[in-house]
C-alpha cells in the first residue's frame, strides 16, 4: 500500500520542483513553492502514518547508515524556518561539543522525531524562541545516547521537552 500512496505524491512533487525551475513570473513561483511545501508536508504525515502501521505490526525495521547529528538538527530547522518566521519566532540551535560528527543508525527516524516535536513547538507558541539543543552522553564507545532538547522560552512561558535516542537509532563511529 505504500508504493500506491507514495508513487502519486513524489510525482506531483517532482513536478512542482521541474515547474519551479521553469516558472518566472513571481505569483506563480510562490504558489508552486506553497504548493511543494504542502505535498512535501503531506509525504511527511503519509510517511509517518505508514510507520506508525508499521510499528505496531511490529514490522519497522530500522536503518544503519552513517550520518551527522548536526546536520539532523540543521535539516530539521531548514524545514520549518519559514513557519517558525511566519509566526515571528526565533529558531536557535545548540551543538554541544559532545556531540559526535558522526553516528550510524537511522537519521531519517530522527530527523521525524525532531521534525515533530519542533513543529509541536512552533504551532503551540505565539512568541519567543525555540531552542533546540544537541548533546551526547553515556558514551561507551559502541553505542551513545543522543539527546535532543527542544526549549521554548515565551516571556511568560518555558517549556522542555527532550527526546532521548538510544543505542538502536545511534551508534558512535571512529572519531
């Protein structure tokens, strides 16, 4: 089922991007760029739907391929900028310096996680920044537990919300 949802999407956003590059008159560009930003959100909630099937038929399987963490939180950020600017918000970013370059494990079921709970973030604030914070800790040299903080500071609201990744989604490579 998958392939028959997937397949029409990834065509209707490879045709926004040819149409894009094509495209010049300034109306038209901002409606194709709106109409590829919302096909793009909608794979997004396709894909996640599909994986939540997954994961309770107990049929996720996760991937091993080596990946920044920086570059997870500088997607993440890239992808909702706009929103987050719309609404005047401030996105910040944190790179602790435990933080490895490099991990293996599954970037894609990371980044969803981020890309959600920072979403969360930016729909449910009105002002104010949303930090979010990437860090390492409990390195054993095979595997590391990866935390992201996601912060909201309003003048008169602060919330934290962490999401802990451990040893399945993150294994540390050599340094």
């Amino acid at each position: 089922m998958s392939h028959e949802i997937r397949t029409p999407m990834n065509a209707i956003l490879g045709l926004a991007h040819l149409l894009l590059k094509d495209v010049r008159e300034p109306k038209a560009r901002d409606q194709l760029g709106k109409l590829s930003d919302s096909g793009k959100h909608l794979l997004n909630v396709i894909n996640n739907i599909l994986d939540f099937s997954k994961i309770e038929a107990g049929k996720l399987v996760l991937e091993k391929a080596v990946f920044s963490p920086a570059q997870v939180v500088d997607r993440s950020l890239s992808m909702l900028g706009e929103r987050a600017a719309a609404k005047g918000l401030q996105l910040v970013k944190e790179i602790d310096a435990t933080l490895p370059n490099w991990l293996s494990g599954d970037a894609l079921r990371l980044e969803q996680s981020l890309l959600n709970y920072l979403g969360n973030a930016i729909k449910f604030s009105e002002q104010g920044t949303i930090t979010v914070r990437a860090s390492a800790s409990e390195d054993d040299g095979q595997s590391v537990l990866l935390r992201f903080e996601v912060r909201i500071k309003a003048s008169a609201l602060h919330l934290n919300a962490a999401i802990n990744c451990s040893a399945p989604l993150a294994r540390p490579m050599t340094r």
